[in-house]
C-alpha cells in the first residue's frame, strides 16, 4: 500500500464516491450549510426534490467554475464579481425555499475547499489566490482567536450580501496585514479551521 492508496481511502470514506469530484464536493458542502435552513417548507419537501434542486445548483456551478477557469487576467476583483452572480444563482435556483447569502456563500465556498481537496487543478489555477473562506461559526471564533476581526452579533447563515462581502473583505485584509498581499486567504482557513461541536 502507499500514499496514494491511503489517499483514496481518506477521500472515499470522506465523500463516498469521488468519480465525479464536482458532485462529491458540491454535495459534502451542501450537507454542511442545510442544517441552518430551519423552515417547515424545506422540511417538508421530499427528498427526491432535494436531491433533483441539489444536482442542478451543482450543474449550475460546475459551468461557472469551468467559466471561471477560461477567465483572462482573473484579479481579486474580478473574482469577486463572480463570486457574487454564483451566489445570486445559486439564490434565484433554490427554489424550495428562500436561502440567504450568507448560505448561499457557504455551498460555493465549501465546494471549492473540498475540491482543492479532490482535484489538483484547483490548487494550481490562477483564481486560487483569491478564494473566499467559508464562513461558519468555528471560523468565526478562529478569527477572534487570532486577533484578527470582531465576531458580528448576526448569524453567518442569516446574513445578506453586503453584510457577507463586509466581513469577507475585512478578514481577507486582516490576513493579507499579517501574512502579505499574496497569501490566500483559503490557506489561511485550511491551517486554522478546526473541528468544533459549537458551529
């Protein structure tokens, strides 16, 4: 056995199936950010329909990180940009029930985390630098831990646009002062997320 085996093994055990790393990836981070949709009309919903509107957002933002990746000159603002219409598409889509930014953010960001995971031409494309950090409870705290940003009072679930792209900026920022311009924030939240039964 080597490496890789142990590789396999980690990622299949995480994921289930990884013939598909996009659908691996998008369905592992919807997992991660559903548990905060707490309506009775998501809870009511079967899960054929959750899974039918789970495969079409990930279709939706598998063709938006393929565009993405044929985008020239990509800069900070430019990711941005497009960070911000995924989200408003991943919001108009959900169609079950209404999302909030701040969950919408959630499902782009943790799929791109758990493909940086799965697949090395994310951790090698241009965009890297720029990915956001996904926001949740124990990033939070972490933040706080280190000095870096204030904890909001409101709920990363429940926050709108603005609020998301205000705190995103400001952590960025933060990170960039202690670490330089071209650190990637991403990595930054790969070193100091930990598990927490709090989030």
């Amino acid at each position: 056995m080597n490496q890789d085996d142990i590789l396999h093994f980690l990622k299949t055990a995480y994921f289930g199936s990884i013939d598909d790393q996009y659908a691996a990836a998008s369905k592992r981070a919807y997992r991660d950010f559903c548990r905060t949709i707490r309506s009775q009309l998501f809870k009511n919903a079967t899960s054929e329909l959750k899974e039918d509107l789970r495969r079409k957002i990930t279709d939706y933002m598998k063709s938006e990180i393929e565009r993405l990746a044929k985008m020239k000159d990509i800069d900070s603002a430019a990711f941005d940009e497009w960070h911000s219409v995924v989200c408003r598409g991943i919001i108009e889509r959900f169609t079950i029930d209404t999302l909030c930014y701040g969950q919408a953010q959630k499902w782009i960001n943790m799929t791109f985390k758990y493909l940086c995971v799965l697949d090395d031409a994310i951790k090698n494309a241009d965009y890297f630098k720029f990915l956001h950090i996904p926001m949740d409870n124990i990033i939070l705290d972490v933040a706080v831990e280190a000095h870096l940003i204030d904890r909001p009072v409101k709920r990363w679930s429940r926050w709108n646009e603005a609020e998301y792209k205000r705190y995103q900026n400001a952590i960025r920022n933060a990170i960039h002062k202690n670490k330089g311009n071209h650190y990637p924030p991403l990595l930054w939240e790969f070193r100091n997320w930990k598990a927490n039964e709090n989030d």
